[in-house]
C-alpha cells in the first residue's frame, strides 16, 4: 500500500500533491511508502490529507486537463 497526499485547491476541487513546484495536470504524483512520511507533505498545505492507493494512481484523463487549464486561465496562473 503507498500513500499520496490531496489538497483542495479551491472549492470542491481535490488535486494530488506532485514534487514539482509548479504543478501541471500532467505532474507525476508523489506517492510515499508510509503514511508518516505522507502526513509530513499534507502538513505543507492548509487542506491537506493523507489517503491511501493500492495499485496504480490514474492520472487525469484528456476532459479533466482541459477542465484545469480552463481554470487556470481564468485565475490567472497560466
């Protein structure tokens, strides 16, 4: 079981932590082999929260990255 890290980026709109600063929607997930190391990470974010993944994390299909750079757009970070 790995752990990823989630925060909420505005209203109702969950993103995955990645190790890039900026993210993208394409940024690879960071994922973390414990869920104290996990918990370290969500600390860096006002919502942050740990969950849990078995398997692989599935990235953004092609109508959720449209969606985020739309958004983007319109508050002004691209």
């Amino acid at each position: 079981m790995r752990y990823a890290v989630m925060f909420e980026i505005e209203r109702d709109e969950w993103v995955y932590a990645s190790g890039e600063n900026p993210f993208t929607a394409n940024s690879p997930i960071l994922t973390f082999a414990t869920h104290e190391a996990a918990s370290k990470e969500a600390g860096k974010y006002h919502t942050g929260i740990v969950v849990q993944q078995e398997g692989d994390l599935r990235e953004f299909d092609r109508s959720e990255r449209a969606r985020a750079a739309v958004r983007s757009r319109v508050n002004g970070r691209m």
